[in-house]
C-alpha cells in the first residue's frame, strides 16, 4: 500500500492542475489522447525497468546500477538526467505554493493589506521551505508514506471541486460554458511544443521506482507490476476527468493553475491550501532520487549505491534544498518549469533509458 501511495503521489502533482490548459492548448480530442497515450508509454517503461532491476538483482538497484552493468561509461551522463528532472520539479512545487498561498490569505483573510508579507509569494516560498526541509532528511521511501497519504486527500478534494463546479451553474463572475461549438478537437500550431511537454512530464514516477522495488517486501514481478497498474490507473483518471471538466468549465481562457479560475469563497480556498500542502509533501519525493544521482555525478560514479555518509548526506540535502529554494524565488510562471522539465529530464527517463537498459540487458 505504501508503495502505491508514494509511487502515485509522485506522479501527481503540479501537472494535474495544468492538464485543463495542456487540453486547451492542442485541442480537447488530441488532449485525452495524449493523456492516454503518455500513461500507456510511461507504464510499458516503468515494467522495462522493473525486469531489468530483476536481472540486476540485489537490493540496492538503482539508475547508477543499472547503467553500471549496461553502459558503464554513461553512468554519470544518466544519473545527471535524473537529478535535473527532479530538482527541475521539485522547484515547480515551491512555485506554485508561491502562488497558490498568497489566495488561501486573499480567501481566510481579505481585509490583509495588499502591501502585507502575507499576501507575497517570497514569504510563502521561504516558509514552505523551512517547514518542509526535516522532512528532506528521511532515509526512505516508506517512511514518507503517512506524508504522501495525506496529501493524496487533496486530490481527492481538487476533484470534488472540479465536478461539483461543472454539474452546476457558473457563478457570478465565471465565464460563460464553452458550447460544443467551441470546443476545439485538434489543435496543432506554433505553440503545440510548449504544451506536449506537459503530457511528458505528467506521468512521470520512474526516478523512484527502483526504490520502490528495493524497499517492497515481496518484489517479485507481478507484484511490481500491480503497483505500477494501480498508480498509473489512478493517476490516468484523475488526469482526464480534471483535464476535460476543467477544460469544459472554462474553454480557451484556462490557464496553468486551474484552481484560480473559479471564484473566491471556502470550499475554493480550502482546495488552494490543500493543493499547496500536496506539492509541498510530494518535494521530499523529488529530493530522495535527485539527492542519490548528484551524489554518483559529484563522485564520478566512483562511490556505491547506498553508501553515502551521514554528512555527504546532510550537506547535499541543504544545498539540493537551498538551490530549489532560490530558483523557486526567482520563477514566477509555472508552466514554464513544467515545460522545460518535460522536454530535458523527463524524456531521458520515461522513454529513453528503460529502452536503452532492456535492450543491453
């Protein structure tokens, strides 16, 4: 269970509150398409590295020990991949606390001053940081497990308020339903590469699934595989009925963070604050591969998987933390970061290495 939680909390993150925007930008049609299509690619690969970490053997299969007995030479090459996707992401979500926080204070305490801390993304940012930076330090995967259950409650929440908003009549201030007119199936112009990175990034877990085949009980194949159907199903659904009900509810003029379309009242509010606690609990997620493939780039792939120091491990956590912090700072457009991660990091790992290792093998 915890693998499933952890596994799909992964995968679910900022990408689902701009899949409605993703679906506005290459046409609804080509959208729910792209959604399947990238599920479906992302799974085929995560079972490709599954079967090589079976082969591999051992406990402590990883990236470095994959590449190590496929491409030797590339190790450090791969593993650089690896650390950009998810400290690439991890940035995302201090971003987007940045923006979603200064709303919750708009929603609980209006008459805040504008020129108030509380209404800046940097406060919000820095504090998020400080709060979640304990929690950087854990060992293990699982152990995060009660962290990532909890914020799996907020997807259940932002889907609530995703299909309570569209079976109901828009409120005052929402723009008026697209027609069936005005739905565009298939778009494909000059800004179809800024969206179909965010298809890419959305399904991608695979930075954490060897940890997840080290840390289960029975790592047998099926088992992993059960796993892997059950977070990518579930993540497949939650990305296509808030993709196209979002999409239905606001037409062309949605944009990357979807919950700030609807209007100002508590059930809103209470949904931004429980999407920033999301992201926020899924960073130490992002932190734990990215921390283990920049120690095998820093040591030239010299050092052995799971052998870090308490230090080595305390310093690279403060600095991987730090550095996301002031590039979160400085970042303000989040679908910028997502783009950018899906067309670098997340393409190396979701379709380029699982094939490349399996092949070698």
């Amino acid at each position: 269970l915890s693998s499933w939680i952890n596994l799909t909390n992964t995968i679910l993150g900022s990408g689902m509150l701009a899949m409605p925007s993703a679906l506005a930008g290459v046409g609804m049609g080509l959208g729910i398409f792209l959604v399947g299509l990238s599920a479906a690619a992302s799974a085929f690969g995560l079972l490709l590295l599954t079967r090589v970490a079976t082969e591999v053997g051992g406990r402590r299969t990883s990236f470095f020990a994959c590449s190590k007995a496929t491409y030797p030479k590339a190790g450090v090459v791969i593993d650089l991949a690896i650390a950009v996707k998810c400290f690439g992401v991890s940035i995302s979500y201090l971003v987007l606390c940045g923006k979603l926080l200064p709303q919750v204070v708009d929603g609980f305490a209006p008459d805040t001053p504008l020129d108030s801390p509380f209404r800046k993304r940097e406060l919000w940012i820095t504090l998020c940081t400080i709060f979640i930076a304990p929690v950087n330090f854990a060992k293990r995967l699982d152990s995060l497990r009660y962290t990532s259950a909890f914020a799996l409650t907020a997807v259940i929440y932002l889907l609530f308020i995703v299909v309570s908003f569209f079976i109901s009549p828009p409120e005052f201030g929402m723009p008026p339903r697209p027609t069936w007119g005005d739905i565009t199936w298939v778009r494909i112009d000059s800004k179809f590469l800024n969206y179909f990175p965010i298809f890419v990034f959305a399904f991608t877990c695979h930075q954490n699934i060897f940890s997840v085949y080290n840390e289960l009980v029975d790592n047998t194949s099926k088992q992993v595989e059960k796993v892997i159907s059950r977070s990518i199903g579930t993540a497949f659904s939650t990305y296509e009925v808030i993709g196209i009900l979002g999409y239905l509810t606001f037409g062309d003029t949605v944009t990357s963070v979807v919950i700030s379309h609807y209007p100002p009242g508590p059930l809103i509010t209470c949904g931004q604050l429980a999407i920033a606690v999301l992201v926020l609990l899924s960073f130490p997620l992002q932190l734990h591969p990215c921390r283990a493939s920049f120690d095998k780039v820093i040591s030239c792939g010299s050092s052995e998987v799971g052998s870090m120091s308490m230090t080595r491990w305390v310093s690279m956590t403060a600095a991987i933390t730090t550095a996301a912090y002031f590039l979160a700072m400085t970042v303000k457009d989040l679908a910028t970061v997502l783009a950018l991660v899906g067309a670098t990091g997340s393409t190396t790992i979701c379709y380029i290495l699982p094939g490349l290792f399996y092949n070698k093998m």
